[in-house]
C-alpha cells in the first residue's frame, strides 16, 4: 500500500481586485483586509526583490490598489514611498511622473 504524503499547496496569489474588494468591503483598518494585504504586500514585494525600479512601481501599484478602494491618504502614502525612492535612485523623469499623479490625485477634493 502506497504511503500518503499530506499535499503542501502553493499559497493561492492574492490578485489586486480580491485585495481592493476587501479593502473597499471590510475597511482598511479591518484585521482580514490588513492580514490580505500583509500578504499581498509580501507577494509582490517577492517579486521586486533587489530591483529599485520594479520597487518603485510595486510601491505605485499599492497606491493604485488603496485609490481604487477609496482610500486617498494612504495612495498619496505610498506614491510618496515611490517618489522618495526615484529621487534616491536619480530618476529624474520618473519622480516628475510620481509628482504629477500625486497632483492629480490631490486634486480631486
């Protein structure tokens, strides 16, 4: 008789629209939205891993996710975490674009 192994399941990804719902849904300050985005925030910082660049727009990503569940400060937050890192990084032109989207953000009082 063959033995059986328990099956070890990869972590089943966190998409950005499962993240905003529960955000938009439970409240950012919920336990379940932040244990969601504890773990999509280390999901995707997996993914950036010693790369300023793909850092940058992990942290542009994370504002679009909070804009798009209705949370304006914490988006202006996380674009100001990307912006300080571009002008770590001396890019220039990118820094401009992080400015220019928290301006339009800002804007929309």
């Amino acid at each position: 008789m063959p033995e059986k192994f328990p099956s070890f399941e990869e972590p089943k990804e966190i998409s950005e629209q499962e993240l905003i719902e529960a955000l938009q849904t439970k409240g950012a300050e919920s336990p379940e939205a932040q244990q969601l985005l504890q773990k999509w925030t280390e999901q995707e910082e997996k993914k950036v891993e010693n790369n300023p660049l793909a850092a940058i727009e992990f942290n542009r990503k994370r504002a679009r996710v909070y804009l798009a569940a209705g949370f304006k400060e914490e988006a202006l937050d996380a674009l100001e975490g990307a912006r300080m890192q571009a002008w770590n990084e001396q890019r220039t032109e990118l820094f401009n674009e992080i400015m220019a989207e928290m301006d339009k953000i800002e804007e929309k009082d």
